[in-house]
C-alpha cells in the first residue's frame, strides 16, 4: 500500500511540474517577474498552509485514514 500511494503522489507532483511552469511562463510573460514571483510565493505559502492545517498531519497509520474514510 505505501508503494501505491508513493507511486500516485510522485505522479501528481511530477504531472503538475509542467503545467504550473507552463502557467508561471504565460503570467510572466503577461505581467513583470515581480508580479511572477510573488503568484509563486502566494501558491507556495497556500500549500503549506493548506499541509499543515490538514487532518493528515496527525494520521498514525493507514487503518486510521480507512476507517476514517468508511465513515
């Protein structure tokens, strides 16, 4: 099981490489790096937050998450 969701988070992060450069380049492109640096440091500060406010920081094991799920 952890090989599984190792396996699905190196997708997404991988996956979302790309496209977020892709997008970044277009924002920079439209506006001034300043503007492009600070949409990243706004995105990077949002998943942080979004991380260390989440449920899953206090997950123990993967039978806490699917009972938690079944209910």
């Amino acid at each position: 099981m952890p090989a599984r969701v190792n396996a699905v988070i190196q997708t997404a992060i991988y996956g979302v490489h790309p496209l977020s450069a892709l997008i970044e380049g277009a924002f920079v492109g439209a506006t001034t790096p300043q503007a492009g640096l600070a949409l990243v440091s706004t995105a990077f500060a949002l998943s942080f937050l979004a991380a260390a406010f989440s449920s899953l920081r206090h997950l123990r094991n993967y039978e806490s998450l699917e009972t938690e799920a079944v209910a």
